[in-house]
C-alpha cells in the first residue's frame, strides 16, 4: 500500500517537472552590460530639462489585438473598479518608433509578431489574438523603407508575449542593442520564467542586452528615472508591479510631450482611479508606481499620457503619429 502510494506521488512529481522542463524552454544566449553613469546629475524641474531637450519624432503601431480580462488589466477585487471593466476586453498591443535627430531611430517595444499571433503557456494561461497582414513592426519598418539595420536600439517595458511577440523577427534579421532594467532581464532568465508570463518561444534568439539601472539618477516629482540617450529626450522611469523590471517612459515631442505608461497602467481607469493591474507581482508596488506616475503627469503641463492597453485610445486606428 505505502510503496504504490510512493509511486503514485513519484509518478506526479515526475509530471510536474516534465511540464516544468517544457514551459521553461531555452532562450537564446544573453549578455549583458551597463548604459553607464548619468550624464547629467544635476537637473532641473521638467518643464526646463524638456525644452533644452532635442525634440523627438514618435509613432505608434497597432501591431494587433489580444484578449484579456480583469485578472490582467485592472483589480476586479478593488471596489473602485468599474463594472463594465470586469469583463474580457479585446485590447491593442502597440509597438512604437522613436526617430532622433542625431541618435538613429529606436524601437519602443515590439508589440506581436506576424501570423498566428496567439500565445501562451497552457494550463497556466492563454492569449487569444487577432492581426493583420502588415501590422507586425518589421512589416511597418518596411512600409516605411526601413530595415532592422536602420533600427539602433530596442528598449523593452518588460517581456511579456504581447510586448515581445515581434522581437524574434527583428533579431533574425538584425541585432539591435536592447535596453531595459536589470531585474526585468534576471526575471527573464529565471527558472520562474512560466509562471512570471515569458515566453521562451519568443525569446530565442541571442540578446545584447543593455541595462539602464546605472543611469538612474533622483528626478523631480517622479523618483529614480534615467535620461536614455543622457540629452534629455527620451527618460526610462521603472514603474515596478505589474513585473518585477516594468519601465514608462517619457518622450519629449512636439506639441506635447508623450508619457508612455506601458502595463504600469494598463488602461486609462488604473492610470485615473489608481487601481494596480490585476496582474502584479507586487500589488503595493504597483499602485505606488501609478502615483509617481501621476505626479509626473502633474508637473509636466499639457502632457500626453498614452496608456498600455488602452481600447479607446486605438480603436480605428492603425498607426499614429504622437507628435515629434
Ligand atoms: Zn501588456
């Protein structure tokens, strides 16, 4: 009786790992380095680092749409969620391009892949998606007369499948240096990897991955953030909560700068209500990075806040210009 009940648990404990073994995966070989000091580490309010700031072109592509319901995008147990967001939602999943006068274009996130665009590790989750023809981020570089070649840098929010979906694409075409922080990328190389939402599937390729922790420096309003390209006029902000390593970032355009909150607010009601993502590794952290955000937000006058899944902000629109 013992010794069938110890094979019993055997038999389950070798399942549980051949599951494990096969949602782990291998992801391609990484290295890593540091951006390097801030360049300037005396800096004044907003409003005068952005208008000495070298003004920036930005354009968001909606690379397609993916299903998600509250249990990701906002906390359907926080009683200031609103009821007709307890529900799934069809959400875009954007890619953007930032072109610089003199520092080269760079791609903020890589939105979905070409294809069958559907991902997930299943039993854990799984992500129903929908695109089409041309809506990938190498297509939309291509409309454009671009290649991966033209593209210098990939700065990554965080890795999740409909942020990261498109970057094997772009690797297997080029080799872009990649910036993000340091605890997004340990994450990603983590054995936790599954049930922290990456997938391995997606991230196969070799990666030069530059982290920008050593750039942080004390900013007004916001906290830590880092001056990307050290001119001001693209700032990386870790907004940790919903992932561990999750960056916004802020875009000095024209009119208008363009606060890119990325999953630290999924839609426009965690960003004005102050409800964390249902999806947190942190939930006090999360809703801590919304009010950094906010008082960002506040101290940057007529900026333009872009929200990470925001449905009314692309519905209708396949790409857009927000401002250079
Ligand atoms: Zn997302």
């Amino acid at each position: 009786m013992l010794r069938a009940l110890f094979g019993l648990i055997g038999l389950v404990v070798a399942a549980i790992a051949a599951f494990w073994i096969s949602a782990l995966g291998t992801i391609g070989n990484v290295s890593v380095s540091n951006l390097g000091p801030p360049l300037d580490a005396a800096p004044s309010a907003w409003t005068e680092v952005l208008a000495r700031a070298p003004v920036v072109k930005l354009t968001g592509f909606v690379t397609g749409w993916v299903e998600a319901g509250p249990e990701i995008l906002i906390d359907p147990n926080d009683p200031r969620t609103p009821a007709n967001l307890k529900r799934k939602l069809w959400v875009p999943s954007i890619s953007y391009l930032l072109e610089h006068p003199t520092r080269g274009r760079v791609l903020l996130d890589t939105g979905l892949r070409s294809g069958d665009c559907a991902y997930g590790t299943e039993p854990l989750y799984w992500v129903p998606c929908r695109n089409s023809a041309g809506s990938d981020v190498v297509s939309r570089l291509g409309a454009r007369g671009l290649g991966v070649q033209d593209i210098s840098w990939i700065v990554m929010s965080h890795f999740h499948g409909d942020h990261a979906s498109g970057l094997e694409n772009l690797l297997r075409l080029g080799a872009p240096k990649i910036a993000t922080t340091r605890e997004e990328i340990e994450d990603v190389q983590s054995v936790w990897r599954p049930v922290l939402g990456y997938e391995a599937e997606m991230l196969g390729r070799d990666m030069t991955v530059v982290t920008i922790n050593s750039r942080l420096q004390s900013m007004p309003a916001v906290g830590q953030a880092a001056d990307f390209f050290g001119d001001g006029s693209l700032w990386l902000i870790p907004t940790p909560g919903h992932t561990r390593g999750e960056m916004s970032m802020l875009v000095n355009t024209r009119p208008r700068p363009t606060l890119l909150t990325f999953d630290a607010a999924h839609l426009a009601a965690d960003f004005e209500l102050g409800i964390a993502p249902g999806a947190t590794v942190d939930k006090s952290a999360a809703q801590a990075s919304i009010a950094r955000l906010h008082a960002l937000a506040d101290a940057i006058p007529n900026v333009n806040v872009i929200y990470g899944h925001e449905p009314a902000q692309w519905t209708g629109v396949s790409s857009c210009e927000l401002g250079r």
